[in-house]
C-alpha cells in the first residue's frame, strides 16, 4: 500500500468531488408544481426543511427547486452529507468548497481585530455573491455532532436575505428550527405533504410509454402508496408484470416496507438474469464505477450496463457529469442487498472483499474500510487503519479515527503496535479515558519490549490524565534534534516539543520554551500536522500573555486566524489555541469576542482539550458571563467545568474551580461561605513545582492570599505573598495579580500610601500589555485605590511613576466608574458648605465604611446615614459613593 504521503499536500482533507455534484432530475419525474409554488412563491421564507423517511422524493424535488432557480439566473450549489462528515475537519471543508462554488475560490482574509466564528465567515462570503444564492444540502439526518449542530443553528439564524438555504432530511435536526417556523423565517415540509395528491399520480402513471392503467386501478395504487413517491416508482417499473396486477387489491394487508419489498422483488423479476446478477452484486456498492463494477462482477461491460440501468429508472443516479460515478437510491439498494445477501452470503461476503482490495488500490480508505468490515475480513481492515491512521492523527481526524476504531475488535488492533499508538493519541485527545486505559498498558509493554518507541504518545497520555511529574519526566527524555524525521515522526516529534516548552514555560524558563516551540513548529512543517501547530500557537501565545505582552499573544492569535487550516477548521488541532485566545480576549476586555468564540468552540473544548487548557477557557467563559450580568449561566459553565474534572480524574482542576468559586464568593461579600468552600480544597503547603497557564487564572496560592485578606488575616496573607513574589519573578502576568494583591493587603492595614505604591507596581507591568480585567477580578476595594489613583493623577500629572491617567482611567471605565463627576469635582467647590456631622460621614465613607457600620459609630439610625449622605451628594453635585469619594479627596475635604 505504499508509505504515507510526506507532502503537505497529501494531507488536505480530501474533497469528494460527488458530494458538490447536484443531479439532475430523473426522466419522466412529474413536476411538483403545488410545492414548487409554496417554496420558491412570492412569500418563501429563506430557509425551506424538506423532512421525510427515505424514498418521499426528497431530492427528486431538491432538484426541480434547483432548476428552477438556475431558470432565474440564482447561483445556486449543491452539497449531499454522511455519516463521515460528523468529523468536523471533513465537514468544513466540503462546506469552504460549497461556498467557494457560488461565490468564487479567492480566499477572504480573516477580520483583522476580532475573531469570528465559522459561521460568520461562511456569511461573510456569500454576501460577497453577485447575485441571488440558492444552497442545497441534502442528508442532513447524518449529521449526529452537537458542534455541527450548533454551526448550522447559527448560520440559519442570519442566512442574508439573498441566499436561500433548502435541506432534505429524514428528521428535523436540532438546529432551532422551530423558532424560524414561527417567526416566519423557515418552512418545513414533512412526509404528508410530500406524497404525491391523486392528480400527480395521474399525471406520474400518464408519463410512462407503457400499458396504460385504468382509473381503478390507479385509484388502488394510490390507496395502498398514500402518495409514496417510491413506491410509486417501483409500481410503474413491475406493472408489466400480470402478478402484480392481480395482486392489487390484495395489497392492502401490506405495511410500507413490506409493500416496497413485493414491488422490488417483482421489479426484479422482470429484468433479464444477466441484468439482475449485476444489480445484486453491485447493490453492496456505496458508490459505483465502472472499473469497481468490473473488479467485484468480473464483467467487461459494466458502463454499458450501468447506462442501462440509469435510462431504465432502476433508481440510479450520477454522481458526477461526466457519467463515471453512480449511486442507487438507498431504499431500492438496501432491498436488493438483503435480498442478495439471504440468497447467496458467501457471494456477498466476496463482492465486500473485492470492493475493500479495488479501494484500497485506488487510496480509497473509508471506502476500503466500510466494505472490508462488511465482507467480516478484520485483518484486511486492520491493516488499511493502521496504513491511514499516522495521516488521520496528524491531521487532526480523530473523530474519523475513533469512528473505525470502534468497529475493530481490540484484538486486531493490539495485534499491530504502531496502530495502537495512533489509536492511543485519538483516544488521549478525546478524552476516552475508559476505552484508553487498554492501549497504554499494551503500549508500556511494547515500550519496555523496545516493539515501539510510545515516549511521545506515553507523554501525552499522563498530560492529558494530569499527571504532569509522569508527562514531563517523559518528555525530559526525548531526543528533539533528530534531523532527518519525516512524516508521522516529525509530528510526534513536533507534538514533543510542544510538550518540552510547556515544561519550561511551568518552570518560567521563558528561553527555553520559546526555542522548544520553534522547533516543535519546524516540526510541524515537516510532518504536515495541522494538530500539533494547533498546540503551537496556544502556547506561544500564552507564553507571551505570562510575560506581559498581552498585546503581542492577541496580534499571535491574530495572525493564526488568517491561515487556511484555522479558519476552516473545528477540530482538536484549533481547540487549544481558541482556549487560550479566549484568556487572551478576556483579559483585553474584549467580551464580545470572548463569548463569540466560546459559544463557537465549547462542544470542542469540553470534549477534547487538555486539561489546562479546558481550565483557563472555561475560567475566561465564567467571568465574562459574570462580568455581563449573567451569574446563572456563569454558575452552569462552572458546573459543568467541575464535572469534567471529576469525571476525567483531574484533582487539580477541581481545586482549582473550587478556588474560583472562593473568588466569586469574596466579591459578593459572601466571606463565611468562601471559608466553608475553602476547607474542601487545602492548600499545598509546599511551593508549587510547576506553575501551569492555568495557575494564573486562580491557583489555590493566588486563593488563599486573598481569602487571609478578606478574613483580616495579615500575617498569614503576608508571608504568602513575600514567597509568591519570589517564585518565577519573569512570569509578569502572574507578578501583577501578585501585587494587587499586596495592594489589597495595605489597604486591609489601612496603610495608603503602601497600597498605592504596591498598585503602582501592578499598572507599571500591566499597562504596557494593556491588561483590563485582572484588576476588574479583584472588586470593589481594588476599584477603590484605582480611583484614587487616578485623583492622584489629576491632581499631580507628573506623579504617576510612569504610568499614564489614560490607562488607569480605561480601567476605571471598564468598571463601570462615571468619571466625569470626578473630574468635575477638581475645579468645582461643594454647592454649598458640609455640616460637621457631613464632613464626619465623609471621612467614614472615603475609608470604606458601610452605612449600617456608619450607624453604629456615630449612634444614629441607618436612615438618617443615608439622608446625610444624599445632602452629601446634593452639594458635592455627585450620583454615588465613589464619585463622592473622588470629589471629596480633590477638595481636600478628606486624605
């Protein structure tokens, strides 16, 4: 069979050209006029839903909607869906060559600021059209992956107005078309109203040049079909035979199969044996040629015989214009297969075999696959994965992988070595960590024997499991510079240098990683793996982002965006690198894009990312729907995020999760409950080893500073912050929430001037990044020294060390702070002068003491506190507590 392609062309998904091919309408069809009418009328809706079991005309009437867009001049396009189009991979790219048919091949450049989602990009460029666009996609019931679902959810949402979208299905997937249907936007045709009525039965029996029929006997056909289009077709093709007819009115007992198995059986019988050895035989054929016709038929005139057919109406169909590629209507080739199969098993089992060998000749290995299952040879399909399997793993098909996998029995795979280290990484990738616990202990074994070298894949496993001693003392040991590797090798190799620079970026050996990654990208290179380079750009980016350069990662991911395989990809190989520019997004503030990306790549993240990686990207999804209000969607991303940990064995993570809910509990003041959250996830008390991406959203570290602060804990809170500050002092990201919150732990002792100068630390490493939400995340006490930061800085200009009035006011806005009472309360005296019970209350309210402890201090009601301070802000000319703070400390009113 040959080695696997090194090109990195070789690799492209393959695009089935007989998947864009849109056929043309059967001979003698009858037009749907009345259909046609309601679908393509002066008030069709965009999006039309033709929903039926199999042979109910679907896309008989797909293509008649087809011809009579073309006959007004609409761009119109075709693509036919199955079951392996459930590998995202595969399916996105027959949907770019789907698009690029209507619109034109140019590739459009990627937006360059915001990330868009697929589906946008799809919209995008078919808005580019010149014209009016008609898309057809028919067996659309094959497609099973909730992500995908999700994809054409919101590309039917916001189809533009001069595209038309018409899908033939056997169900109603759950793409939200319900919604449409009431809102007008879409049209759903089921099984009732595409029979055909008593007239196009008429008209349908009224087209044949054969025997004509009587009215009663129409009128018993109709009655025994209700309009069933194949059925239909199958009558008219056996009422040559008298059997038939003198078996109409006894019909009635039959239910619809077994209706259309008498009528195929009998169409049958009226072939010649010559003709019916050849439909049988080949009704085991997903696709049909001549040439395959001819290897499974031992026939030398199998074109001439599958013209014969076509012209007959024996429900063939082209695939493709030029006549080469056939394919039978799946009702009628299942009929004929079972019938042939009961018949003659043997002679079924070696058709299945002599397809398996003729695609697999001709590099057809899902084909190959399918039929060498199908004829039960398990060594033969065996052999064909583990030829595919180094293209399919570097490539990123892992779904496809998984797919075949499950039809081996485990015996054939742990029979071939190097096929169970493919199969390992598609499972480690998937997160299939039941099926995957057989394959690493038959890979330590082939390991330790010297059968194969699994110290890549073996890495990759304990990383994917959390075991990150085992993973990097794994990836210490392997050799990178081999200078000579090619193909599946160099992505092994590539995926190790992946996994070495992760190793040096924990340690904060920023050198070190930064070279790894370059190599492990040259790697890349060179074995054509779209899924390493994945893992590339998100640690490279995040390599940035812990350094300070958050700009920097976010112009990386950027960059990322506008290469081929990102852009039209929905696979593990882009799922890392989206949860890392998601951190990346958030932390610029940039929420609209983060939840973007989030809602785009959220079945892939939880399905299939690495367990830091699947942290800081629902870390970033729980606060942006936190920052926007949406505490209850923020809780279940949450949720879901600590049974994830749980069901993959991922101890760490759950502490880790269970310190964000400490976080969140502080800044709502829910002190007692951050304590009782935190007794069930102790901290380490040795220094962490490693410090992953993940340690500086929320580490059990950065966690229990900040919950000594909030409980008055200051000298617990100080002495972890001394040694934290220690550890790693180059990882800048990690060095300013560090010193916010030492900012905090001043401002705690009430010591003012130290709170400012630690925050003054914090905005001069965090200002040249332009990080945002890392001081949004520690609430209202840090919100408080950010304002007065910036009244230094109106008052001074020049005492900012360094740092701009511009950045310290961004971030007070992307609080929510309404900064122009503050500056206003620079150059403008109180309307009128406080009282000394006022001035009193106003000292209180700049040292952040609540109403009700106000009260208690000073001996009166709490109602009277608010009245003085609504006086308060009355003279100040002020709408809240923190703008009467600015005010009152630029008069001088309070320090």
């Amino acid at each position: 069979m040959g080695d696997l392609p090194r090109d990195k062309e070789a690799v492209t998904i393959e695009v089935c050209a007989h998947k864009l091919f849109a056929p043309s309408a059967p001979p003698r069809a009858v037009v749907r006029t009345a259909l046609l009418a309601r679908l393509l009328g002066q008030d069709r809706p965009r999006i039309a839903l033709l929903q039926g079991p199999a042979g109910h005309g679907k896309t008989t009437l797909l293509q008649q909607i087809k011809q009579a867009c073309d006959d007004h001049d609409m761009v119109t396009g075709w693509l036919t869906l199955d079951d392996a189009d459930n590998d995202p991979r595969r399916f996105f790219r027959h949907m770019e060559m789907l698009v690029g048919e209507v619109v034109g091949d140019e590739m459009q450049e990627a937006p360059a600021v915001r990330w868009r989602r697929r589906s946008d990009w799809i919209i995008d460029r078919l808005l580019q059209a010149p014209q009016p666009v008609a898309l057809f996609i028919d067996e659309l019931q094959t497609i099973t992956s909730r992500a995908l679902h999700l994809f054409f959810r919101e590309l039917l949402e916001r189809v533009p107005e001069r595209v038309h979208l018409f899908i033939g299905s056997r169900s109603v997937p759950d793409v939200g078309l319900s919604r449409l249907v009431v809102n007008q936007q879409a049209q759903i045709l089921h099984a009732d109203d595409l029979r055909f009525s008593v007239d196009e039965v008429r008209a349908f029996f009224g087209h044949t040049g054969e025997q004509a029929i009587s009215d009663q006997e129409l009128d018993v056909i109709f009655r025994r079909t209700e309009g069933w289009p194949a059925a239909l077709q199958l009558f008219r093709l056996s009422l040559a035979s008298p059997q038939v007819r003198r078996d109409l009115a006894d019909l009635a007992a039959y239910r619809p199969r077994e209706l259309a198995e008498y009528l195929t059986d009998n169409v049958l019988g009226l072939q010649d044996p010559e003709l019916q050895t050849f439909l049988l035989q080949t009704s085991l054929l997903t696709r049909l040629c001549a040439p395959l016709c001819e290897a499974v038929t031992g026939r030398a005139d199998a074109q001439d015989l599958l013209l014969r057919v076509a012209r007959s109406g024996l429900f063939l169909r082209n695939l493709d214009i030029d006549g080469r590629w056939f394919k039978y209507h799946g009702l009628f080739a299942s009929f004929l297969a079972d019938q042939f199969e009961t018949l003659s098993p043997g002679m079924a089992k070696e058709v299945h075999r002599r397809a398996a060998a003729w695609h697999a000749e001709h590099a057809r290995p899902d084909d190959a696959m399918h039929h060498a299952l199908a004829a039960g040879d398990l060594e033969q399909a065996a052999d064909l994965l583990e030829h595919w399997s180094p293209q399919l793993i570097a490539d990123a098909q892992l779904i496809t992988m998984e797919r075949w996998l499950d039809r081996l029995p485990f015996e054939q795979v742990v029979a071939r070595p190097s096929l169970v280290v493919k199969a390992a990484y598609a499972l480690t990738f998937l997160h299939r960590r039941a099926r995957l616990k057989p394959f690493i202990e038959a890979l330590e074994g082939f390991h330790r024997d010297g059968v194969v070298n699994a110290s890549v894949v073996l890495s990759m496993a304990a990383i994917s499991g959390d075991d990150l001693a085992d993973a990097f003392a794994r990836v210490e040991q392997i050799d990178l510079a081999v200078e000579d590797a090619e193909g599946f090798d160099a992505f092994e190799l590539g995926a190790a240098g992946n996994l070495a620079a992760y190793r040096h970026l924990s340690m904060g050996a920023f050198e070190s990683a930064r070279q790894c990654l370059s190599v492990a990208r040259m790697y890349s290179q060179r074995g054509a793996a779209s899924f390493s380079s994945g893992y590339n750009v998100g640690v490279t980016g995040m390599a940035m982002l812990l350094q300070g350069e958050l700009q920097q990662a976010l112009e990386r991911f950027r960059v990322a965006q506008t290469e081929p395989w990102v852009r039209s990809d929905a696979s593990q190989a882009s799922a890392s690198l989206v949860a890392c520019q998601l951190w990346a997004l958030y932390e610029a503030n940039d929420l609209d894009a983060a939840e973007a990306l989030y809602g785009q790549h959220r079945e892939m993240i939880v399905e299939s990312t690495l367990p830091d990686f699947l942290a800081i990207a629902q870390l970033a999804a729980v606060r942006v729907f936190d920052a926007r209000g949406r505490v209850t969607r923020a809780l279940e991303v949450l949720d879901e995020a600590e049974g994830l940990a749980r069901a993959n064995g991922w101890p760490r993570l759950l502490q880790l999760f269970a310190w964000e809910r400490v976080r969140r509990a502080l800044i709502a003041g829910q002190l007692e409950h951050a304590r009782a959250i935190a007794e069930l996830a102790p901290v380490d008390p040795e220094p962490p080893a490693w410090l992953t991406i993940a340690a500086d959203a929320c580490d059990d570290r950065l966690g229990a500073i900040r919950l000594a602060i909030h409980s008055g804990q200051i000298a617990d809170a100080q002495q972890w912050l001394s040694t934290a500050l220690e550890i790693q002092p180059g990882r800048i990201y990690r060095q300013i929430r560090l010193y916010l919150l030492e900012a905090l732990l001043h401002r705690r002792r009430e010591a003012h001037n130290a709170a400012q100068r630690s925050l003054q630390r914090a905005l001069q490493l965090a200002a040249p990044g332009g990080f945002i939400r890392c001081f949004l995340d520690e609430g209202p006490g840090l919100m408080e020294l950010l304002r007065q930061a910036c009244q230094a800085l109106l008052e001074q200009p020049g005492e900012g060390g360094g740092v701009s009035r511009d950045y310290v006011e961004r971030l007070l806005r992307a609080s929510g702070t309404d900064l122009g009472g503050a500056r206003r309360a620079v150059i403008e005296a109180p309307l009128e002068p406080l009282t000394d019970r006022e001035k009193e209350i106003l000292i209180l309210l700049g040292n952040g003491v609540s109403n009700k402890a106000m009260a208690k201090r000073i001996f009166v009601s709490e109602n009277t506190v608010k009245f003085h301070l609504k006086n308060i802000y009355a003279k100040l000319a002020v709408g809240s507590r923190l703008q009467a703070i600015t005010a009152a400390r630029s008069l001088g009113l309070i320090e």
